[in-house]
C-alpha cells in the first residue's frame, strides 16, 4: 500500500482541526471545572467518582458524536464540494482513500480523548484525589472508548459511502443503540424458548457490533482491576470488526457511480 | 448616516435584549407555578424500575447512579429537620442509586443512617435500612464496613444484641477487618445494652467516616451518653445518700460532703447536674445541652 493513506490521513485531520471541531474541549472543560466545585456542595461521598463518572462519560458521548457527525459527512462532503473527483485522479485507490478519511478521523479522535483525559486528570488532582496504581483502570477505561470509537467511525464511513449524511446518521445510530442491546436481544431470544427464533437472536447477537463490550466506566470509577485478557480480546474484536466494515466500506464505494 | 442612526441598533440590543431576558424569565416562573405539581407527578412515577433505568442508561448507568444519589441527598437535605417532614421517596432513590451501581459505597452507608433516622431527622424506617445494608453486603462481600454498619442498625436501632454480635462477627471474616471488629462481636455478645458497648460503637462510627455530619451526630450521642451515664451513678448515689440521712440530696454538693463524690459532676456544656423532688437527678436549666433521644423501634415494614 502506497503512502496516500497517510497523506489523506493527516489533511482529514487538518481540516476538522480548521473546522474548530475541537472547541468540544471547552465545554469538556468547562463540565470538569463545574462538576469539580459543585459536586461537594450537593452531594456526599461521591467527589471522587462523579468525577471520573462524569470525565468518562463525556469523553465517550462527545466522541460519539464526533465520530458520527463527522464520520457520516467524510465522503459525502468530498463528492458535494467535488474535491473527491480531483483527488482520484491522482495515483489513489478508492479503498485507500477511504483508509485515509478513516486514519484521519481516527486520529481527531484520538488527540481530542488524550486532551480530555488530561482534563479530566486534572480534575481529580483539582478534587484533592492522589494518583494510585488503580488508576490505571480508568486510562483501561479510555481505551476502550477510544476502540468504541473506532467502531463507530468505521460505521458512519461505511453508511457515507451508499447514503445521505441524514440517512448514516440514522443507520450508524441504529447499529449503535442495537449493538448496545444485543445481550437483551439474545436473551429475549431465549425467554421464548422457540428454537427459530433463539437461533435468529443468537445471529444477530453475534452480527452486530457489541458495544457493551466497551463498558469499563463503572469498573474504573471503582478501581477494580480490568483484566489484561480482555483489553487484548476487545482490541482483536475492534480490530477485526473494523477491517470488515472498511471492507465493506471499500467494496461498495469501489462499485459506486461518481458520475 | 448619523451617528445617532449608526449606533441606535446597538442601544437598542443593549435594553431590549435584557429586557426580553426578564419578560422570559418571568414567564418561566409563571409556567413553573402551573407545571409544578405535574412535575412532582412525573418524579414519582418516573422513579420506579432500577432495572428498565439500567439498560435504558446505554452504559452511563454509574453516571446514572450518581445522579440519584445526589438527588437523595438534596431529597433529604431538602426535609431533614421541617415538621411532618416526609421521606416517601427516599427508598426509591436510595433503591434507584443502588440498583444502577451496586458498588455505590456511599448510597448503603450515608442512606442507611438517612432511613434509619427517627423523628424528623429521617424516615424512621430501620427494616429498609438493614435491607439497604443487606443488599450491599450482597453487592460487596469484601466491604467489611457494611457488616458493622448492619450491626450498628442491630444493636442502637433495634437493640438486636444477638443478631448485633453476629454482623459484627460475620463483618470480621473479612481478611480485610481491623482487630477491633471481633472484639465488638464478642463485647456485643456479652454485654448488649451497656454504656460502654455503646460508647465503643459510636466511637469507631465516629472514627470510620469523615463526614462533617455524622461525626457531630456521633459527637452528640456520645456526649449524650456520657450525661446519661452520669445521671445513673448519681441517681445511685443519691440513694445511697437516703440510706445514711434519711431524706433525698438536694444538690450534687450534698453528695460531695457526705464524701460520695470527688468532685462535682457536670454535663458537657460545663453546668452541675441538678436533683428534683423526686432524687432524680437532672440536667441544670441553664444548661443548653440536650440529651439526645433513645432509638425507639421502628415502624412495623409496609
């Protein structure tokens, strides 16, 4: 694979940087700076953990939509403004073109959860918390958002490349909300004790994109210990998930009309 | 253009804006007053399911958690202390908060002691308190915190000495218990309803929380105690006093030159007790300390 990919990568990056996309950091910091002070006045015994309840939950739902709004509009914007048909012309396969938006994307993602983990570390150091070593757990925990977003990118991109941003939205929210419901899907599967429809449930359980598996807030916010095992099986999970759908991705923008 | 013309838009953003802000605000305030018992409507009946709140919360449920916690709090910070005060949806919230983070430490400890409360310093329902408490034991076998609290609900709100000493007993498997947790367990055990079990109970309450609140709630009972304490022995004492001169100590004085005492005893506020007709003695009038109440029983679960 040539470097187009990376030079793609880091004007995707460039541009949502032009497009103020990180100013979210104000209102992350802003949340952190609040919460910091409120949180003492209203409530008892739960300083330390609204904090990083809080900082993790932000940092996953700005993200999220990050990863969606943006993610839906990298293609469509390209062929709307046509600079797609410009940059095609140049020695660029579309697939990793679209490993390009992808990487870029990925990449605002990850310089905006670094910047607001920062925030949300000196947060905790602001609520009088000493650093301990089950801190680790939270930075666990920020991981796995960051692998969730990933997923979710690699979703809005490959809904970008057949639909209307509308549309992605739609789809890539849908995928969302099912993934994070797929355990209930199975088991609702299995309350019916119908064999057809346990194995149709099972299918999908298995199909979507389980995004339960990203839960760590609550685990970190607690300092219990994430098991190693489980930060490599969930990053082969995202892994191979994502190579899927950019796959797929690929395929169907591959075969698509520009004309 | 005029000056006057170019800077009239800008005056007129500079009192019009404002004065839109406050014609809003003032409908808001409107609007609250006719929506407020529609609100109140939508709480209660919104607070319910734990479980359907879980999985609606799409993984924010510790957030969630934290949320309703905050808002017990403010639910009981908000009642604590008024007359008739009503803590009606102080187990939901406390269910709610605990149901979304069953590691919620702070919502079994702080909401046990907010349910346990008699009068109107709390809902005066121990049966949910030890519930709460029990539930969070389930919840976290390796918090041995709990188990004494569930055998401090025993011994001061239900006067449980047996079921007391086995919380305390139970509480001190944990690998994790200080020395201190057994030896409740056996003194419970042996002396239920002593002065000293008390003080020794209250004492490490005291010692295992740094909340403002129930540090001065335990500073209190133990001063309290200690008055209580006092008043026994002179009570005692003055009827030792009867046996020698035939008639009932008017003061604590008396008790002093009969040699029965060595010294003056007085209440924490510094003021000598004081003996009625009766030879009961009693706290000085001037003195503004009050003996906190003794639990009284719960009341009977719903």
């Amino acid at each position: 694979m040539s470097a187009m990919p990376a030079v793609v990568a880091i004007n995707t990056f460039r541009e949502a940087v032009r497009d103020r996309v990180l100013y979210n950091l104000i209102f992350f910091a802003l949340l952190m700076i609040g919460a910091s002070i409120l949180v003492g006045e209203i409530s008892v015994g739960i300083e330390r953990l609204v904090i990083i309840n809080l900082g993790l939950a932000a940092i996953s739902i700005f993200g999220l939509i990050m990863a969606v709004f943006i993610g839906v509009g990298l293609v469509y914007k390209e062929i709307e403004k046509r600079t797609l048909y410009s940059l095609l012309a140049k020695p660029i396969r579309r697939g990793e073109f679209l490993v390009g938006k992808y990487g870029g994307l990925l990449l605002t993602l990850v310089v905006n959860t670094s910047l607001m983990t920062l925030g949300l570390a000196v947060a905790l150091f602001y609520v009088g918390r000493p650093f301990l070593r089950s801190d680790a757990s939270i930075l666990i925990a920020v991981y796995f958002i960051v692998l969730e977003l990933a997923l979710v990118t690699a979703l809005a991109l490959f809904f970008s490349c057949f639909s209307s941003p509308v549309l992605s939205t739609l789809f890539t929210l849908g995928i969302y909300l099912t993934g994070m419901f797929a355990a209930d899907i199975r088991d609702f599967g299995d309350l019916t004790r119908n064999p057809v429809v346990q194995g149709v449930a099972r299918l999908l359980y298995y199909l979507v994109p389980n995004f339960h598996n990203f839960n760590a807030i609550a685990a970190a916010a607690h300092g219990e210990t994430i098991p190693l095992t489980l930060v490599l099986h969930n990053t082969l999970y995202t892994l191979l998930y994502v190579t899927l759908v950019l796959l797929a991705a690929s395929a169907v923008f591959s075969r698509r009309d520009l004309k | 253009m005029t000056f006057s013309s170019q800077t009239r838009p800008v005056w007129s953003a500079i009192v019009g804006v404002p004065l839109l802000f406050a014609l809003i605000a003032l409908l808001q305030v409107r609007i609250d007053a006719q929506t407020r018992s529609v609100a109140q409507q939508k709480q209660e009946m919104l607070l319910r399911s734990g479980t359907l709140l879980r999985k609606l919360s799409l993984g924010y449920d510790s957030l969630l958690s934290d949320i309703y916690w905050t808002r017990a709090v403010q639910y009981y910070g908000a009642r604590v202390g008024t007359p008739q005060a009503n803590f009606e949806l102080l187990w939901p919230m406390l269910d709610l908060a605990t149901t979304l983070d069953p590691k919620l430490m702070a919502a079994y400890r702080f909401g046990a002691i907010f349910l346990s409360e008699t009068g109107n310093a709390g809902a005066g329902r121990t049966d949910l308190a030890v519930q709460l408490i029990k539930r969070g034991i389930a919840a976290n076998p390796d918090q041995w915190r709990l188990g004494t609290d569930l055998g401090f609900l025993y011994y001061w709100r239900l006067q449980d000495y047996p079921d007391a000493a086995a919380a305390y007993l139970e509480a001190s498997k944990n690998p994790q218990a200080p020395a201190w947790v057994k030896l409740m367990a056996a003194r419970v055990a042996e002396k239920g309803g002593s002065f000293e079990t008390s003080r020794a109970i209250w004492f490490q309450l005291y010692d295992s929380t740094s909340d403002p609140n129930i540090r001065r709630k335990a500073t209190e009972q133990l001063r309290g105690l200690r008055a209580r304490e006092d008043q026994m022995q002179l009570d005692e004492l003055a009827k030792q006093y009867q046996k020698s001169y035939r008639r009932l100590p008017v003061s604590t004085k008396e008790l002093l030159e009969a040699g029965l005492l060595n010294g003056i005893p007085v209440d924490p506020e510094g003021f000598p007790y004081v003996f009625g007709p009766d030879g009961k003695s009693h706290l000085d009038p001037a003195s503004s300390f009050v003996i906190p109440p003794e639990p009284s029983l719960p009341a009977a679960p719903k």
